[in-house]
C-alpha cells in the first residue's frame, strides 16, 4: 500500500567526510560500510494497528530514520521496508471489545500513525505491506516449510519445529519460556515438540476472519508474516532460490528490544529455514519508553499518544528534538519536563539561526557527523549543536547550511 508522504533531503556539501555508520547491535555489531549506489536493505517491524502511535512507537520509527538518512547520505540506494501486522491477537481482541469491524479499526490506526510519522518528519519506507495484502505468499513460504520438514500439526493448528534452531537462542531456555508466554505464544499447549515452537497457520476459529489455503481455512501467526514481507520485498519474487553462498539475506533487521525474542528470533529462523541462509547481519533493537519512573504500557494506561500531544499544540519537532536526547539503545523516561526543556533548545536553536552571520558551521557539521557515525550518538550530536547555539560568535557564515544540515541529519525541520 502506499505509505505517508516523502519529504525532501537537502544536499549535504561534498567537502564533508561521512565515514560508516558504527552499529553496537545486539546481535551483528560492526561498520554499516555500503556507500555510492550499493544497496543497504533495511527491514522494520511495524505496528499492530490496534491503537495510536505513543513514544516507544515514535523513538523506534526515529532510529530508523536516522539509519535511512545517514545511508544515503552515504550514497547507497537504501531498500527500506515495514510492515503492518493488520491481522494480529491485539487487534482482533480490541475489535470486539469496541464493537467495531476489524478492518474499519486497523484502517483507522495506520491512518494516524502516518499523519504521526508525517508529522515527525520520518521518511516512508519504499514499500509498507500490509499482511493481508500478502496471504498468497505466507501460503506458499507455509508449503516450503511443510514440504522440507520443517512443520507439524496439532488440531489443525500447523507448528514450526524450531529444533534445529534452538541452540542459537540469544536469552537462556528459561527466560525464553517465560517471555514467549508473554509475547503471543503457547508454551503449555499439549502435543508440542518443544514448547517454543511458533504457529505459522491458525485454523479458523468462530468469529475471527479466515483466509482459504492449502493448510485450511485459518489466519497466519505473527513471526511468518514478517519473514516472507522482508524476503518478497528485499529480495524479489525469486526469494526462496537465493545464492546459496550468501552468508547472509540481508543487512538490518529493526524494532524495539521487545521484539528481539521471541519475534525477531523466530521470523530470522524461518526465514534461513526457508533459504538456508542466515536472515540478516545486523539485528538492531531500541530502548523501551517509560514515564515518569514507570514502565510505560497499555496495560498500566500510561502509554503517551505522540497525536494528543500534537492535540495539545506541542511542536512535532520538539517531540522529535526530545527522543533524540537519550541514546537509541538505551531505555528511557519521558516526562513533560523532558519535552519542555527540549523546547527552549528548539528555541535557543531558532534564534542562532536567525542571525546574519555566524561562525563554526563547518566544524558543527563535521561534529554532528562524527557523533551519528558512532552508533547514532545523538546526544553527543544535540549537546554540539546547542554549545554552538549559546556560543554563536559572530561570522562570515550564513546559518542556511547549518539549519538543511539539521534537516538533513537529524530530521530538524527549523
């Protein structure tokens, strides 16, 4: 489907040197080094569109975003692709509970989430694929997996034997078993071969949608979806006959470190079971998003929605400027003072830029550079740009290159 608007990317002056990008993954760690027309692909888990776009959303969808303009800066030819997991638990659940139709729900939530990510000046990604735009796929990369022996059923209900893939595990067996109840699984289900075994094929139950297939009238289960979205539009119709000495499909994998098991583990483990070829060199996770000392979650009714503080008239550059002040990786608190203090530097920032002429624009670009090539340190990158904002000496420089710099980088629309 086609996903929110593109923004323009001003140019950046040939004379800065962009050196590669330093990711400090949980898993693949190491120089993001393509440049000049090479191909990066980039795939991100999107969102399960049962409610709107709050924070820990926001700062994920950001990191990305940051990866995306830094590579082509870089010159590659980024390949970015989302998903939207519009048939899921989460939304089904919230469906009936409000009496609405499922696909009236789903339609109305990615609908806010792009009127949010256009807001917080976030690039669309290339292709943004519904799942049920692509159940003829999940069905026939279900068939491969059936016909190499890679599946079992239980009551209908098709498995993924993930044995073979178990002993790369990137949490121990039993905090896996613990989480994997917790994140959509069924540990305890009878008949299992291992209790971590995902679902790839629902059979229909009463009252929820179903598709036709060969495996029976049913629904896909989450991690497959996004294996075969990542593989069909990283890598073409011809995705199941890749190079077998590929070490890996494809170079990023993205979301939040909620994701890293069991979802990112379980779509990369379809994924090589299907090619034979490990999923990605880079698996890349961000920080959960609290508030104000507390776990932020829908449970708790605390989540912070980024289109009611849009609402509230706070500046979508502010909320961005304010993400960018904690590490990607690390988790965080949000609170107002956090987002008012961001504010006055957004301030502090504008009234720089207002001035005729200035001095160090050249130095503040090559510093904000430098700090995103190591592993996207924006804080580092923001404490520059605001020691120039309150030193600001007059000069012979013009503030422009500095403000599409900003743009360009950081995604600071001033």
């Amino acid at each position: 489907m086609n996903s929110w608007p593109t923004t323009y990317l001003p140019p950046l002056d040939a004379r800065f040197n962009v050196p590669p990008l330093l990711i400090e993954a949980a898993r693949g760690s190491g120089l993001l080094s393509q440049s000049n027309g090479e191909k990066f692909d980039m795939y991100v888990c999107g969102i399960t569109p049962y409610d709107a776009t709050h924070l820990g959303h926001a700062a994920t969808y950001l990191t990305f975003d940051l990866i995306n303009r830094y590579m082509r800066i870089r010159g590659c030819e980024v390949n970015f692709v989302e998903n939207i997991t519009d048939i899921d638990d989460p939304l089904l659940e919230r469906a009936k509970r409000d009496n609405v139709d499922w696909k009236d729900l789903a339609a109305s939530q990615i609908a806010l989430y792009e009127a949010d990510m256009t807001a917080l000046h976030i690039l669309p990604p290339k292709d943004f694929v519904p799942v049920t735009e692509v159940m003829p796929l999940v069905e026939s990369a279900i068939s491969q997996l059936v016909a190499r022996g890679f599946t079992y059923t239980i009551e209908n209900d098709l498995y993924f034997d993930c044995s073979s893939f178990i002993t790369d595990l990137p949490i121990s067996y039993e905090q896996a078993l613990s989480i994997f109840a917790e994140r959509g699984g069924d540990p305890e289900r009878l008949g299992k071969r291992d209790a971590l075994d995902p679902v790839l094929w629902i059979a229909h139950r009463e009252g929820e949608p179903k598709w036709n297939s060969v495996h029976g009238a049913g629904r896909p289960g989450w991690h497959i979806e996004c294996s075969v979205i990542a593989l069909r539009y990283l890598l073409g119709e011809s995705f199941l006959k890749q190079d077998r000495t590929k070490e890996f499909l494809i170079t990023l994998q993205g979301g939040g470190s909620d994701l890293i098991f069991p979802h990112h583990f379980m779509s990369g483990a379809l994924s090589e079971a299907l090619t034979g070829i490990s999923f990605a060199e880079h698996f890349v996770h961000t920080g959960m998003v609290g508030l104000d000392g507390e776990k932020m979650s829908k449970s708790k009714g605390n989540l912070v929605f980024v289109s009611k503080l849009l609402e509230e008239g706070r500046e979508a550059v502010a909320i961005r400027h304010a993400l960018l002040t904690s590490h990607y990786a690390s988790d965080r608190m949000w609170s107002d003072e956090i987002l008012k203090k961001s504010e006055a530097s957004i301030d502090l920032i504008r009234k720089a830029l207002a001035k005729d002429g200035v001095a160090g624009t050249h130095s503040l670009i090559s510093e904000i550079i430098l700090a995103l090539a190591d592993d996207l340190d924006t804080p580092r990158a923001l404490q520059s740009i605001e020691t120039w904002a309150l030193g600001n000496h007059n000069g012979d420089e013009t503030t422009g290159e500095i403000a599409r710099a900003l743009d360009l980088l950081l995604g600071l629309a001033l």
